[in-house]
C-alpha cells in the first residue's frame, strides 16, 4: 500500500502543503497520524478517492489509477463496442492501432497494460506482434490477448505469447469483463 505525505500530495493537487493539512485535519482527506508525531500520511487509495470526489485532476496518479489498453484492429464495429463495454467510470483508457507498425509505435509511447490482437489484421503480422511484445523485456508483463477470426483455418500456432484468446464470433461484455479481471490482477483499479 502507498501512502503520500501532506507535502507529496500538495504536489500532486498543486496546493500549498498547508491545505492539504487543513483537509486532513477536518476529516475531508482521510489518513493517519504517525504515533508519536504530528506527521500525516495519506494512502493512495483515499487519495484518490477524495480528488475523484472533488473533481481535480489524478495528475501523476492517472497510471497507477487507469488501466491502459491497445487494441490492434481495423474492425471499427468491434473496437466501438469494446469501448461502450468498458466502465465509464475512466478506469480505462483506450488507445488504437491498425497495424503492427502501428502497435509497435503505440506500445512504446501509450506504455499499455493489456494489448488486444485482432488476427483479422492477418495472421502472421498478428503472431509477429505477439512474438515481438514477448521478446522485449519493457513488455514481458503485458497481458495479450489474441481475438481469433472462424475462417475455419485450422493452422496450429504458439500460443506462448498469449495470455488469453476469444474465438469470433464472441460477446464483446465477456472479453470487456475478461479484460477488467486480467489487468485488475496486476492493478489495482480504483
């Protein structure tokens, strides 16, 4: 569990240390004492629940409060409905590539937690994505997950560089819901 000091907080919510102290000390931004001092702390967690409540901006926080989330597809339909099943409570953030040119620029810059391959881009340029995340230490973490197309192919492949896969046609909540249990494992999602 993190937990701030007045001062590190005040940074974040860019206010003078002494307001954070008057929050806390009115019981609006919950907390603790250090026994023995007059020392607050502020676990991430209520923190981030009071700039929620108030409506201020997550400011360096927003990576450690949002989950990140790279879908590599040209289906417009399915990436429309993804998003619509995703909470709307800005736990997710959703980023787009169409290709692996694409993906490979996006990961290096959205730095996403979960990488969703749509093998409708093709089959080897998907497997060539997948591979080429595992190999890079900076993305050995990333849970993919592979959306296979039912064009009958038969092809077996590895699978080693995926975490899940979904066989089309699938209902879009179940891989929204699949996606919220797989990256709140690895963060905790407030």
């Amino acid at each position: 569990m993190k937990v701030f000091t007045t001062g590190q907080v005040a940074k974040i919510c860019k206010v003078a240390p002494r307001t954070v102290s008057k929050w806390f000390d009115s019981g609006r931004l919950k907390g603790y004492r250090i026994p023995g001092s007059q020392d607050r702390r502020i676990p991430r967690e209520y923190l981030i629940k009071f700039l929620k409540e108030h409506g201020m901006p997550l400011g360096e926080l927003v990576d450690d409060v949002m989950a990140k989330v790279l879908v590599v597809a040209q289906d417009h339909v399915l990436i429309e409905n993804l998003k619509r099943e995703l909470p709307q409570d800005q736990q997710f953030k959703v980023a787009v590539a169409a290709s692996g040119f694409d993906a490979g620029i996006q990961a290096e810059s959205f730095h996403p937690d979960c990488i969703i391959v749509d093998f409708s881009i093709g089959r080897p340029e998907a497997l060539q994505i997948c591979q080429n995340l595992r190999r890079n230490p900076e993305f050995s973490e990333i849970v993919v997950i592979a959306l296979l197309p039912d064009d009958g192919c038969t092809t077996p492949f590895d699978r080693s560089s995926i975490n899940e896969t979904f066989k089309k046609p699938f209902d879009v909540s179940l891989l929204a819901e699949r996606l919220q249990v797989l990256v709140g494992s690895k963060k905790q999602l407030v």
